[in-house]
C-alpha cells in the first residue's frame, strides 16, 4: 500500500482525532509495515489500547485479550507481531509454538503479571491440594502452567462456573477477583500476607506462615455462603487508580455522563459505574447505546478509538492514567520488529505444554 493510500484511509477515521502532521508522519511507517508485513508472510494482532494512529493502521485483527489469543490460535501466517503486551505474546506463542512471535519492544510488560511467580501459584497449590487454580491471561506463561484454566476479563465468571467447584483459586487480580466474586455470589478471602508489591521487588514468600493465616474477607459473595474464591493481591497499575470520587466528580460536571469501568477497577468503582466488561464489551456498549456523553475508565487510548468509530458520540477521556507497557509498542518499534525480526518470543517447551492446556480451555469457553 502506498503512503498516500495508507493517509487518506487513517484520515478518514482519525481526522478528529490526529493532527494532520502526524497522521502523514505515520502514514508513511504504517505503509512500510504492511509491504513488509506482506513479504514476510506476517499478522499483526493490535490489542484495543494500541494508539489510534496505529489501531487504525496496521493490525490484521484489532480487539480483547480473549479474541486476540483466538485469532493467534487460527492464524496460518509464518510471524505473529503482536502489539499489546508480553504476556499477549507468550500467549500466541503458547499457541503457536512452530511460529516466529515478535513483540515489538522489550519494555512492554504488566504489573498484574509481575505480581505473582509460579512458586507462588505452588505454594498456594500446596497449601490448598484439589482446588482448581483459575488464573487471569494477564501472566507470564510459568504461572499459567500451574493452573487448571486461564480466563480473561470477558469469560471469567463463565470460567469460574464451569469448575462445578465450591472453592477456587483466583489469580493475581484482586479487583477483578473482587468483581468475579460478586457476580457468582462467592466470598473472596486472602492469604494474610500476600503481597501488593510486584513479585521482583518484595520480599520472598514463607508458604505455611502465608497461606494459614487467613487476612481479610470481603464479604462481597453473600448468598454463595459456602462457595469461597481464594484470591491473590496483585493490581493492574492503570485500573487501580480510578476512585469513585473521580467517577462523582465527572457525574457533578456532566450529569447525563455514561460511565464504562474494566473489571480491574476495584468493586466500589465497577459498583459506580454504569456497566463493566472487558474491552471489547465496553466498544460494544458505547457502538450499541444513545448517551449524550460516555466516559470510558481504562487506557485513554481505548476511548480515542473509540471516538474515532463512533463520530457522533462525546466520549469523555481520563487521562492521567496510563498503560506505560502499552505504549511501549509504536509503530518505529513495530516496524523495527519487523526490518530485525525482534524481540522474539520463547516459552520453554515443558512450560508451554503444561500452560497451553490452560489457555485452550480458556479459548472453548465463551
Ligand atoms: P481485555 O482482556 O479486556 O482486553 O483487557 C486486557 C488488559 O490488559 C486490561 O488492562
Ligand atoms: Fe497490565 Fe494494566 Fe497495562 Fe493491562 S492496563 S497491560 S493489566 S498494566
């Protein structure tokens, strides 16, 4: 595709959005990634909070952690450049282990996933024999090989019932446990000294002490009495800092605002908000409704994508909070990745074998 084509189809949709200047600049790296793209026999999958300029470029498939890992799992061309985050890469490798996965920089990791090692994951497996682990697509693939099955923030309550267990391990999210939690009518309870720091800094974890004393319970379940999810402290850097005030402040100010959170929010956000999903629930949402204003409480990007798609709606925009490992990946990055064919993905072959299992039983359900 030439620039001047490749210009005037990103213009189209982000006119509103990108200076002129820049959509030209891009333009032109946009046009040199799909040539080689098409000469190395590569798919580029584009998380939803990739930048506008690049979401509306280059991805074969754009969307959610849970569509992106399905479509890695269809693919047929010989690379896999994924524009999202590591553990999205790993995933697509975990897939695709006889295929070349690039992840277009080295820098673009996640503080849910370095929350938690797989020795935790053993030390709570220990602690708790038989109870099925549940963890979230949002760690490195050593952890997703020590659980039974892996959810996204689209199927995680599908997840977590299709176990037919009265007790659950739910990994490192505790936001979105919390939220989970609610919806199946589950208690949370936590390991008492379970860390809120990511895994590399904290302190090593001493198991028995750990996972015997029981911290606190939110009684966020309720009718499920019996039915107990056993959750983990880690968070999600962006989602966390979303505060029902914030969400008080914007309705003060646009009384008639819709009000969108992810399930990483914490339970009192998701709680203030007009309606939670994953991201691609929330672009479903604003597409399918009427609102005189959306305010979407996630990466900033998703609601410039947004806003580019939906021309005729007022989205409102938070941003302060950033995903930083997200906007590692640029277009100079992704057609670097491609020129140098970097950075390349590897999953040990036992770990991959043990964490596809989980991953593919996260793929069948819906
Ligand atoms: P989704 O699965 O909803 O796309 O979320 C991924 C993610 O990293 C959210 O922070
Ligand atoms: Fe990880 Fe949060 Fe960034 Fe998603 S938004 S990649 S969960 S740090």
């Amino acid at each position: 595709m030439k620039a001047q084509e490749m210009y005037l189809k990103m213009k189209a949709r982000l006119e509103k959005i990108v200076p002129d200047v820049e959509l030209r600049y891009k333009a032109e790296l946009a046009a040199e990634i799909i040539e080689l793209k098409r000469e190395k026999n590569a798919v580029i999958l584009g998380h939803n909070y990739m930048e506008p300029a690049l979401y509306y470029s280059i991805p074969d498939f754009v969307g959610d952690s849970l569509d992106l890992s399905r479509k890695a799992a269809q693919t047929e061309k010989d690379i896999i450049v994924f524009c999202g985050v590591k553990f999205m890469a790993e995933t697509a490798k975990i897939l695709n282990p006889t295929k070349t996965v690039l992840l277009p920089s080295e820098k673009a990791g996640c503080s849910l996933a370095a929350s938690i090692t797989a020795e935790d994951v053993r030390a709570l497996k220990r602690e708790f024999p038989g109870v099925p682990v549940v963890t979230y697509v949002n760690t490195y693939a050593d952890v997703k090989a020590e659980s039974d099955i892996c959810c996204t923030s689209s199927n995680a309550k599908a997840v977590v019932e299709s176990l037919k267990s009265d007790t659950v391990i739910f990994l490192p999210d505790e936001y979105l446990a919390a939220n989970v939690a609610r919806e199946t009518g589950r208690r949370i309870i936590f390991p008492a000294l379970a860390p809120t720091l990511p895994s590399p800094i904290r302190p090593p974890l001493s198991p028995h002490f750990e996972v015997q004393k029981w911290g606190d319970e939110r009684g966020v379940g309720g009718q499920g009495r019996g039915q107990v999810m056993i959750g983990w402290r880690g968070r999600c850097e962006v989602h966390e800092k979303f505060t029902v005030n914030d969400i008080e402040a914007v309705r003060a100010q646009f009384p008639d605002v819709v009000i969108l959170s992810h399930p990483e929010c914490s339970p009192e956000v998701v709680a203030a908000s007009d309606f939670s999903g994953s991201t691609n629930a929330m672009i479903k949402y604003v597409e399918q409704t009427k609102a005189p204003h959306y305010l979407v409480l996630t990466e900033c990007a998703m609601g410039d994508n947004i806003a580019a798609a939906n021309p005729d709606k007022d989205m409102l925009r938070l941003c302060s909070v950033r995903c930083p490992h997200m906007n590692e990946i640029t277009l100079e990055d992704t057609l670097n990745a491609l020129k140098l064919n970097r950075y390349v993905i590897e999953v040990p072959e036992d770990i991959r074998q043990r964490a596809y299992q989980a991953v593919e039983r996260m793929i069948a359900i819906g």
